[in-house]
C-alpha cells in the first residue's frame, strides 16, 4: 500500500519541512498515554498524514478548517473512497481523451463553472475540487469575494487527476480522525490532559502582492492573527502544548516585527522553505518561516 499523503496541492504545504517540524515536537511525544493531536487549520494535511503514520500513541485526532469544500473533501475520502474513485476516474478520461490544450481549457472552464454553482452531492464536489487543484494554474485555491473559485487553466499535458492508492490508503487513516467545519478557536472542547495542536494559518502577507491566503471569502487579516495569538495563550493557560507556523515578515523586510511581537512571551525558531508560487520562476527560491512553540524540550 502507498504512503499516506496530502490528496490535493496546498499552498504553503508543509511536505518539504516535514523532518524540521518533527524535529521541534515535543520531547517524548511519543510516550505520552492517551495523546491528542489537532490542527485547526489542516489545509493539504501533510503534517497530520505524518503524524498519524509515526505516532502510534495519538488516540484523539481532530482536524479542521473553515473551507467547507476542503473538508467536504476529508469526509469523502473518509467515508465513500470507491465512489471517489470512480467519478475522478471518469473526468480523468474525458480530459485524457481531448486532443489539444484548447479543448482541454474549455473542458476546465466548464469544470470550474460546474463547481462554483454549489449544487452537487459530496461525490461530485470533492470530484470537480481535486480536478480543478490538479489542472489549475500552480495548485492555487483562490475564491473572490463572492465565494467563486477563480484560479486559471494551469496548461498541464497529463496531469494525475485520479491517484486511487493515496485517496484509499488517506481513507484508512483518515476513520481515525474527526472531521470539524467550524471556526479554529471552536477546536479548544477537543483538548485532552495530553493534548498538541499544530496551527499553518494563512500566512502573514510578506508584501502587498504576495498574498495567498484568499482560499475563503472572508480573509484572515492582521485582526485575525491577533485573534489566533490570543487562542493560543488560552491554549497555553490550559496547560497544553502548540507549535504555529507562520511566514517569517522580519526576515522579508528586517522592520517589519509584527509577528515577533505578538508572539514575544513564545519561544520563536526560523525554519527553511522553498516556495514555488510566484509566476515568475525568477523570483522563487529559499525564505524562512517562523515557529513559535510555548515548550522548552524537543525532540
């Protein structure tokens, strides 16, 4: 059987800076009885997918996201992996079968246009999601303000539209979590006495243009990650622990301090990522990201 993996692309994806995440767990995750894991923010679900595989010891997993295709799409490969499979197989022959890059743009206008009508059976839409993450421009989820989808033609020759193995072997692992639809502070209930939460929120803009956080209708502004900074402190009070990427603005910039002061009472790491969403191949490449954890011992 496949390795368990992220089913869709995600911007800011955590699968390349999976091994420093672990790295910065806490010490003895591992021994810990009866433990809790929840990502209230679980986009593509590469830290979960690994979390799940190497710690056998998580007995509570809760994920989730306001992104309410993205976690129609959780609970369909969840609960109906074989009837997935059958409807992307089927969008994947007819985009195989078309014979140029014209047609193959015309068949993903009418895709996205399906989609954003919103009157389908969870088959269906987790079906035109994952088509549309596999064929668009870079991966990108992107909506306007009116909640519609409008990411292009991505030009793709032969994209894998259907990857059966990851969507059944994310399916087993997948009955072990629950699924939430809500805001990220409704996530505190499912807190143990053994209880990490991971946050990847959408990121801190590093620039008026680089934003890519737009995956909702609503955006997740400054407002919202002081919001977040003062959840993590009532997670903090509680006695349990949390581990929050974000981008890193004062490495962007050496004056913008934002994030670092809000997160001045945590301890703050620098990580390394490779980023691949610009448009202009110049102008990707290596950047730091923070963590902020509030434990001493790691791994």
């Amino acid at each position: 059987m496949s390795k368990a993996k992220p089913f869709i692309k995600w911007v800011g994806g955590k699968g390349q800076l999976i091994e420093q995440l672990d790295s910065y767990i806490p010490r003895n995750f591992d021994k810990w009885e009866d433990a809790t894991y929840i990502e209230p923010f679980v986009g593509g679900g590469a830290m979960l997918f690994h979390m799940l595989q190497h710690y056998p010891n998580i007995k509570h997993v809760y994920i989730n996201d306001i992104n309410t295709d993205l976690i129609t799409c959780y609970k369909t490969i969840k609960n109906e992996p074989e009837r997935l499979i059958l409807s992307l197989k089927s969008i994947e022959e007819k985009y195989y079968s078309l014979s140029n890059e014209k047609m193959q743009r015309d068949f993903f206008l009418e895709i996205r246009s399906k989609y954003n009508k919103k009157n389908h059976n969870e088959i269906e839409n987790t079906a035109y999601f994952i088509f549309l993450n596999r064929t668009c421009f870079n991966g990108l989820y992107r909506v306007n303000k009116s909640g519609e989808f409008n990411v292009p033609f991505g030009k793709y020759k032969h994209p894998k539209i259907c990857d059966a193995d990851i969507i059944r072997t994310d399916s087993e692992l997948l009955k072990r979590v629950n699924i939430l639809n809500e805001d990220f502070e409704s996530t505190f209930y499912a807190a143990t006495s053994n209880t990490l939460f991971y946050f990847d929120p959408p990121y801190r803009p590093l620039s008026k243009t680089s934003s890519f956080n737009s995956y909702t209708k609503e955006s997740f502004d400054d407002i919202a990650q002081i919001r977040l900074k003062e959840y993590c402190d009532k997670i903090d009070k509680a006695g349990f622990y949390f581990m929050l990427s974000n981008s890193d603005c004062k490495g962007k910039t050496g004056d913008d301090i934002f994030l670092d002061s809000l997160y001045k009472d945590y301890i703050i790491e620098r990580v390394w990522a490779s980023r691949n969403i610009n448009a202009n191949p110049n102008k990707r490449g290596k950047l730091t990201e923070i963590l902020v954890r509030n434990y001493l011992c790691v791994k």
